[in-house]
C-alpha cells in the first residue's frame, strides 16, 4: 500500500465514522404521531385536523404514491445552550430504497401555522430548530413516491399507472430527534471533503499534491475517535496553510450557479411535481437566508405558477429573493420543452407565455434560454429565441451524444436564417454537479477553449426533487473559491457568466444548423397519442385564433382572451421534454391525453361559434380555409362555397391493381395497397421501381440497449420481419382502395385515394396496435437520385446529408421532420407528407437496376415497456400523401392540405380573406389578438423557401399603422426590417423577407 492509499483510507475512514458519528454528539427523542392519507394529496388544514395515531422510529410507511402526515413535537433541550459553536436541529431520515436524491421519499415541514419551513430529503435531511429550552411542533407530509427504475431503465413496472396503490409499503423511518449540530466538526468534514478531492486531481509527481496529502494526515492524526468536538479545531488547523494557498492569477474559473433540474413530469405525475417545486424552492429561500453568497438559476414558468397557486407563501419568499437578485428566473419558456417536435408558433408561445408570466409576477427573466436537458435543438431556434429578446443559449444535453464528441463548449450557433445566439456548454457535462473537485477539475479539463477563454458555468444541486444546493455543497464551492491546483470558483449568475465569456471570446467559433443529439432517437415516435395530440391542439389552435380574431375584429365579437390562453399553456406543459417525447410513466399519459380531448373539445365550439358570427347561419356547404394556401378553391383565410367538381378518377386493373390519376400524375396501386407505378404526367418520368414499392409497411424488432422508450439502435434494420399478411382489398365507388391484413399481431386497414388539390395519394392507415418490443415503419423507395433531403422544422426547413460520408452522417439515423419532407434529382421531385408523425429516416439505397435511388421511411409506432409498460398498445390513425413531380411548394402545400384541412361548414355567406399574400414563399403563420388586450391585431409570417421572397400582404379589416415586433408583440432588437412598404389606405404591407425569416406585424386598427 503507498503513501497515498494509507492517507487516503485514514481520511476516509475518519469522514465516514468519526465525523459522521461525532457531527451530532447529542440527540433526544422526539414524539411522532402520523396519518395515512390513502389517496391523493390534501391541504393542509385537512391533514390538521385528521386523526392521527402514535408512530415510533422503525416502523414502515408509505405505499406507493400515497402520502402520509407526521406530526412532531418535542423540546430543544435547555442544557444545549452552554455548548459552543452548535446549532439544534431536527434531522429526519423518511427511509431509502435505492436510488439517488430526488427518486426517493420526500418531506415538507410545516409549522403548526402552515407555514413552510423547508424540505426534508436524503441529502438534505434538517429542519432548523428554535433556541435550547423553547418547545416545537412541526406538520411533515411525506411523498411515498416509488422506485420506477429497477435497476435498470427498461425493466417493466405498473408503479407509474394512474393512482395511488394499495400496498406494500416502501418505506421504514430510520431516523426523527431533535439532534445538535455540531459547526467546527460539519466544517471539518467539508474541509476534509475538498482536499482529499483536490488531492486525487494534483499530478502526484508534483509538490502541491504532497503538500495536501501530508496536511491531511497531519489532520486525521489530531482527531481522537473518543473527543472529536475537542479536537477538531487542532485538526482544522492541520489544514490552514494547504487551504490558504492561491490558485495562480491568470486561469480557468468556473462560474457556479445554483441550480435544481425538476423534470416537470417523468417517472413521476404532474400532481408530485407541484409538491417537488415547493419542497426545492423553500430549501433555496432557507439557504439564500444563510449564506449571502448564494445564487440560485431556475426556470419553468409554469412550476412557478404551481407555486404561486398552492404554496402562496413560498412564492411570496421567492419573490423576495428574485428581489435581493439572490433567485434568477431564467429560460423564458412555460417548460423546458421539446425542442424539436413543437411547432414553430408553439415555441413562439413557449416565451410568449413564460415570458409574460416572468414579467408580471417575477419583475423580468435573465436573458438566458435554459434547456440543458433537451433531446436535441432545432436549426430554427436561434432566430426564435433572439426575436423573443433572449441573447445566450444553454445546454449541455449534447455531450450524451453516442457516437461524436461535440468540438465546442463556447460558440456561436447559427440558425437556418442566419440567426446567431451566444451558446454554452457546460464542460462538466452535468446540470446536477455537487460541486466536488473532481467536478470543479472535470470542468477545466474539458473546456474545449484553452486558450480563447478562461470561463465555464457549473450548475450544482440536487435536481428532480432531490432538494437543490445543500450547504455541504456551497461550503465546497467557498473553499475552492481561490486555492492552489484548481481552477477558481466564483458563485455568480448566469448572466454574469455569459457577459464574462462574451467578452473573452472575441472569435467565437460558429456552429451552424441543428444541434442533433446522437441518442434518444426513439422519443421522436414513443406514445402516438400524445405527438398525435399535440399536432391536433397546434392545428386547432391556429383555426380557433384566426377566425376568433376575424369575428373579433369584423364582427364585434368578444375575443376569449382567458379560454387560449388557458389551452395555450396547457399545450405547452405537455410539450414538456419528457411528456411530449414518450419518456414519462403511463400516469403522465392517462392524465394528457385525457386532456388532449377535452382541449380539442373547446376549441372546435370556438371554431364553431367564431365561424358562425363570420358566414351566418344557413344551409349552404362551404369551406372555411385557415391555412395560409388556398384549399379546394377556397381562399386562405377565407370562407368560400365549396366546390362540386371532381377531377381525379380511379380504375381497377387485373389482379386487384387500381391505377388512380388526373391531368397531372398517375398512380398504380397492387393488391396490396402497396404503390407499384407513380408517374408525373408532365414529364412521364416513373419514380417508383415495382419490384421496390411504396407504402410498404415494415415491421422491426425494436430492443434497445437500455433507455427503451428513448432509444432506437443503429441495427434495428438487422431484425426485419416478415410479418405482413393481406386479407383482401377492394375499390370502393367512391374512388378509394381499402386494403385490410395484419402486421405482426395487429390488424389494420388502410385507406388510399386520390388527393386532386395537391396531386398526391392521400394513404390513411388504422392499425389496432398489439406488439410488444417493435417498431413499425412505412416506407417509400423511390428512383430519385439524392444526396441530400428537405425537413420541415419550425418556420422553415431544414436541409441534411442522406449520405454516410462521415461518422456525423452515419449517427443521424432517424431524423425529424414536421408536417412533410422533399427529395429532389435536379427538378424532378418526390414529397410526403404526415399528420401526426416526426421520426423518420431517409437515405440512400441501390435500385433494383443496380442505380442509386432514395428511401423515406416514417416511424409509425414502436412498443417499449419502460416507463410505461404498455406504451402505444391499442388504436392509432396515420394519414400520409405522397405526391411526384413535387417541389418544394407542394411538398409544403401537402403539408397544410393534411393538418389543416378545408373545414366543410354549413352557412349563409362567403366571406373574404382576412389576411392574404400575393406572391410566392411568405406564408401566414399566425393571426391573433394581442396579448396585451389592447385591440392590435397580430400576424405573423414566415420565409418558406429558403430564398429571398418578395411579397405584399393584404388585410381584410382597416388599421391606422404596422410595425414590426418580436416574439413579445413589442419592439426587439434582433428584429430585422422586411416591410418595405405600408399602406393603410390600400391595406397593404409590402415585405421582403430574407430566407426563413420571421416576420411579425402588430396592426394598430382603424
């Protein structure tokens, strides 16, 4: 054994033991009675007055998610006064079951009152005590919240469906007294901590490492087993000196914040998420009391609006720290949402709402967008989060990546408009750091800007429940604040950070387009009801708002201001980056998609009754078109009657084929279903080889290494089955093949017919879902030769390498797109369109003929059992149109032409577009009241092509003036001038937008 290993053990042993056994020298019992709740959780005036029965130390408690009360009394013994240097303390041990902090039981301590006091977890087990010789009397609720994970994150478990269970218990209290603290040996214990970390990061050839370790045995050699209290002051001075000594002038500093990532649903309910907001924030007001140095960063306004609603008085202290600059919203957004999936006007409300909220009830937000645990970045959120006035970016999700090491810590990210935000990384790669040397060294020694910059963020504390920053925590970060072999430390905010690295980096490096995370790629098909559900609420949203606004403005009528803003913000909760991507337990899902119903529910009565003040009440059929292209002659933005003819006609062949076609394209469908023959009769030219056919349903064996809702591997396409059996298919009189089989276990039925607005097939499939450990896709070979693919992104799209050339190439095996993608061979295109689907993959493949040709698969479905046992098991309906001869104009159109449809109403009369484009590329996005109730109308447009677009926009309701506004509907500076021209008279805006520009106009009326 060396030198080293010796100390090292003795340090050890000495924290472990000695210390541990000495820091509470005296503790007294304390009298406990409980109260099983039985059900969900209950004010507090309820538990207070509930019965409750005596309950002793060692007994068990708490099935799961049950809660339980605890009501403690006692008295601070009178003979503590004359101790020195202690403070008494309640300490309270609910009982463990194997995970960290944060996945285990949870308390909140109340006085008789109902005040909070402070929370009670596994790392952070005190509540403060008064003087010795005054009595207490604390209320504890305890959250008997259940291990999901068994050991491993793809083991089945019924723990996470809906409801509190029955039994077993879980829990056994291990520990409840009323216990001295004792200051000089919890202080010696830090100091121990620290340097014996700092030891293990010193080079041991070097002479600072040795002085550490003979300081530490010096230490260890003062403590008496026997005496602590006595002798630890003799050994604290052991360790002056080592402490003491600088770290050099000039060097890496780590800029700590206090931070506590609560996941706003996964492996635990929303309801326990509110309880966990409160348990964290009170612990951070506590500490913020006791030390003037501390920060702490948080983000999520709508866990902040929980607070505010159930924990008044929390949020009231809250306040009052955001106040003394010690509590920093951040973020901006309602959640830490998907950034991926949400649409582009989704991510727009995500800072429209939070913001908002930030603003009215916090006095603002740091300028700092704060999403360190997304699954991947979209290209289009640069230009979004600085048009919301947002300047810095952060996360450090990317550095999961499974198969490249991201080159950057401190970059530039630029957007697919050009758009850039100054972004970090933490080096450390954690966003839950105890701030231990070897955190503090890790932070450094990865910093990937030697040499340019000096400055790196760490975000330290218990996250998902786990309580926050402890003060073990902040008295590590003090004393590594200036000493030898480190880098500094210096608790500051975020703001202070960014500012620092700004100014540091004077050439940033430039990262430009998507920020793909190399993991987790199954998340972008997990649980089709919710994606499908949110699709539908985003579509909804976007019909309800412009036809609410019309009759608002044309009509008279009351805009329900409360109602969209109610379902807005519920709509962005469950885009919350582990509800909307599939990776929560099956409670979160009961819960959503419940509420996906009743959202959509509300939402067509406001469609309805906003459409009925427009047209009038009558018989005739019309079409109520609230997309931004026109639709079966209906004007975008207007109310038109709906036409009779029908161009496209469908034929059956021999052998159960069906061809369908009009003047524009032709399509052969086998027995199957499946599409044999696509030809853009413009140019005759055949994209489909029928020996590799489209709509081809493929069935994968789907068992991913751990992670099984989030990940899909790489060699899925190893373990294709043969799995589809067709029962019988048949053309209908109305021109639609149905085709009926089973795949797997599951039957289905699909219906295929031809779209004449847009020249595609439109392919609709039921399927009653039964499979366990698969992934079901459909996909499209076709004779175009690319070396690239178009995604649609939010407010724009996103153009990817479908090539393999690099390792970056080959880990982009599943990819995103929303609404539709595009292939192209010079002008000869292929588009498909989905509605509710975003993972898919596309790439390269040999044609039958020995030439390159292109595959597009969606992701349809897949089966995992972690966390929800039974995710995607039951009914699902996919619609996809499949076009030739396409650019990306239709590709774009089938997009809209599929999630917002035409809507067939009966009325009196037509009505003319409210707003309109004349030109080509610049679609509306948005038209909506302002937010600011002020009467202003809002409307919102983007660049779609890619390509400088010239355009004018016409309104059908009189304004007196437009400006050009951010994301907030008020002036931003990242906003760039694209109005060239205006003309109330004319109502008239003449734009010129850059490629994927956003473009928001706020219409003062007339």
């Amino acid at each position: 054994m060396t030198y080293d290993e010796k100390v090292t053990m003795r340090v050890e042993r000495a924290i472990r033991q000695h210390l541990a056994d000495a820091v509470y020298p005296q503790r007294v019992p304390v009298s406990i009675e409980c109260w099983k709740v039985g059900g969900e959780p209950v004010p507090f005036e309820t538990a207070k007055n509930a019965q409750y029965r005596p309950f002793e130390v060692g007994e068990t408690w708490g099935a799961a998610w049950d809660t339980w009360w605890f009501h403690v009394t006692g008295t601070v013994p009178a003979s503590w006064k004359d101790i020195e240097g202690t403070r008494p303390e309640l300490v309270v041990d609910l009982g463990r079951i194997g995970l960290g902090p944060g996945f285990q039981a949870e308390g909140l301590a109340r006085t008789p009152d109902g005040e909070v006091v402070k929370a009670i977890e596994p790392y952070n087990a005190w509540v403060p005590l008064p003087e010795p010789g005054e009595p207490f009397e604390f209320y504890i609720e305890a959250a008997a919240n259940p291990q999901i994970p068994n050991g491993f994150p793809y083991l089945p478990t019924d723990l996470g469906d809906e409801g509190v269970k029955d039994g077993p218990e879980l829990y056994r209290m291990q520990r409840m007294d009323a216990s001295l603290l004792d200051l000089e040996v919890w202080q010696l214990t830090q100091e121990l901590k620290v340097l014996l970390g700092l030891g293990k990061e010193t080079d041991p050839q070097r002479t600072r490492h040795a002085d550490i370790m003979i300081a530490l045995e010096n230490a260890v050699d003062r403590i008496d087993p026997n005496d602590v209290h006595d002798t630890a002051a003799a050994a604290r001075k052991a360790l002056v000196d080592v402490l003491a000594a600088p770290a050099p002038d000039k060097g890496h500093t780590a800029f700590a914040v206090g931070h506590a990532h609560i996941d706003t649903a996964w492996l635990w309910p929303l309801r326990e998420t509110k309880r966990k907001v409160a348990r964290t924030f009170s612990n951070v007001v506590e500490l913020t009391d006791e030390d003037d140095d501390f920060v702490f960063a948080a983000s999520s306004a709508q866990q902040y609006k929980w607070l505010k609603e159930n924990y008044p008085e929390v949020f009231a202290k809250v306040r009052r720290k955001v106040d003394e600059g010690k509590f920093i919203p951040v973020g901006g957004m309602w959640v830490e949402c998907d950034a991926n999936m949400p649409s582009g006007e989704s991510l727009a409300r995500q800072f429209l709402q939070g913001t908002r909220f930030f603003e009215e009830n916090l006095g603002g937000c740091s300028p700092v967008v704060w999403l360190p645990d997304s699954f991947g970045y979209s290209g289009a959120f640069p230009q979004i989060a600085r048009l919301a006035g947002y300047r810095y970016f952060l996360t450090q999700k990317i550095s999961w990546n499974d198969t490249n090491t991201f080159p950057h810590h401190t970059f530039l990210w630029q957007g697919i408009d050009g758009t850039e935000i100054f972004t970090h990384f933490p080096p450390s790669d954690t966003y839950n750091s105890d701030m231990s040397p070897a955190d503090v060294a890790k932070t450094e020694r990865q910093y990937s800007e030697k040499g340019k910059g000096a400055s790196s963020l760490m975000l330290f504390g218990w996250g998902d429940g786990g309580g926050g920053p402890t003060r073990e925590m902040l008295a590590s970060a003090h004393l590594q604040r200036n000493i030898e072999g480190a880098p500094k430390v210096r608790i500051a905010t975020p703001l202070e950070f960014f500012e620092q690295a700004e100014r540091e980096l004077e050439h940033p490096a430039r990262w430009n387009g998507e920020l793909y995370l190399e993991l987790h790629r199954g998340t972008l098909t997990s649980q089709s009801h919710t994606k499908h559900g949110n699709r539908r609420t985003e579509s909804l949203l976007r019909e309800a708002e412009t036809w609410a606004t019309a009759a608002t403005v044309l009509e008279g009528r009351d805009y329900p201001y409360e109602e969209l803003a109610e379902i807005w913000q519920r709509t962005l909760l469950y885009q919350f980056h582990d509800i909307l991507p599939g990776s929560a337990i099956a409670w979160v899902y009961s819960e959503v998609e419940r509420n996906y119903a009743d959202m959509e529910r509300r939402l067509e009565a406001i469609i309805a009754e906003s459409i009925e003040a427009l047209a009038g009440k009558g018989d005739r059929p019309m079409l109520a078109n609230a997309a931004p292209l026109a639709q079966l002659g209906a004007p975008a933005a207007g109310i038109a009657s709906a036409p009779v003819s029908v161009a496209a006609t469908a034929t059956a062949l021999e052998d159960g084929a069906v061809r369908m076609g009009n003047e524009h394209v032709s399509f052969t469908l086998d027995d199957h279903g499946r599409i044999i023959s696509a030809v853009d009769l413009k140019t005759g030219r055949e994209a489909i080889d029928p020996s590799q056919p489209g709509n081809d349903l493929q069935l994968f064996v789907d068992a991913p290494a751990e992670w099984d809702a989030w990940d899909i591997e790489k060699g899925y396409e190893n373990g294709r089955l043969d799995a589809v059996t067709v029962s019988g298919s048949r053309l209908g009189e109305d021109g639609v093949m149905t085709v009926e089989g089973v795949i797997g276990n599951s039957p289905y039925t699909q219906t295929i017919g031809l779209d004449d607005d847009v020249d595609a097939l439109t392919i609709r499939t039921h399927i009653d879902w039964k499979e366990s450990d698969r992934l079901l896709k459909q996909a499209f070979p076709v004779r175009v030769y690319a070396t690239e693919a178009q995604s649609e992104i939010q407010y724009g799209h996103i153009t990817r390498p479908i090539h393999r050339n690099t390792t970056w190439d080959e880990a982009r095996f599943e990819t995103l797109a929303h609404r539709w993608v595009h292939v192209e061979e010079g002008d000869f295109g292929v588009g498909i369109a989905n509605m509710a689907n975003y993972g898919n993959d596309i790439q390269q493949i040999t044609m039958a003929d020995g030439r390159p040709g292109t595959r597009i698969r969606l992701s349809l479905l897949r089966a995992p059992h972690f966390p929800a046992p039974h995710a995607d098991v039951g009914k699902h309906d996919f619609a996809v149109s499949f076009t030739v001869g396409a650019g990306t104009e239709r590709a774009i159109a089938q997009g809209y032409r599929l999630n917002v449809p035409a809507r067939e109403v009966l009325a009196d009369h037509e009505v003319a577009p409210f707003v309109s484009v004349d030109g080509e590329g610049v679609l509306v996005e948005a038209v909506k009241m302002a937010e600011d109730r002020s009467g202003d109308v809002i409307v919102r447009l983007y660049e779609s092509l890619g390509t400088q677009s010239a355009v004018t926009l016409r309104t059908g309701f009189a304004w007196r003036t437009v400006s050009e506004v951010g994301l907030l509907e008020r002036e931003c500076d990242a906003v760039r001038p694209a109005v060239m021209d205006a003309d109330s008279g004319k109502s008239s805006v003449d734009i010129q937008a850059h490629p994927f520009q956003i473009v928001t106009l706020r219409f003062s009326r007339a």
